[in-house]
C-alpha cells in the first residue's frame, strides 16, 4: 500500500474514533440513537476521477 493510501486510511480511523467519542459523551440523550444510526448508514463511494471539473 501506497503511505498516502495508508496515512489516509489512518487518518479516516482517527475521525471516525473521534465521532465515537462524542457519541459516547451524549450518553443518554434522546438523539444519541438517530446520530449512531445515520453514522452506521454512512457508506463509502468510490470517486469518478475521469471527470474534469
């Protein structure tokens, strides 16, 4: 793997931790539940690198 491939892979860990964090500080809050669910729907999409922009 490429080190720009693998420090952007580190850094995409790193803010994901980071989201788990605070979803952890809200605790029992009533939009805890909707925040982890709409985190976990996420998906990743791979970018059209051919267009021109």
């Amino acid at each position: 793997m490429e080190r720009s491939t693998i420090e952007l892979t580190s850094s995409w860990v790193e803010q994901r931790a980071f989201l788990n964090l605070a979803i952890d500080a809200l605790q029992d809050h009533p939009v805890t539940n909707t925040i982890q669910k709409e985190l976990n729907e996420l998906k990743a999409t791979e970018p059209d690198l051919k267009s021109e922009y």
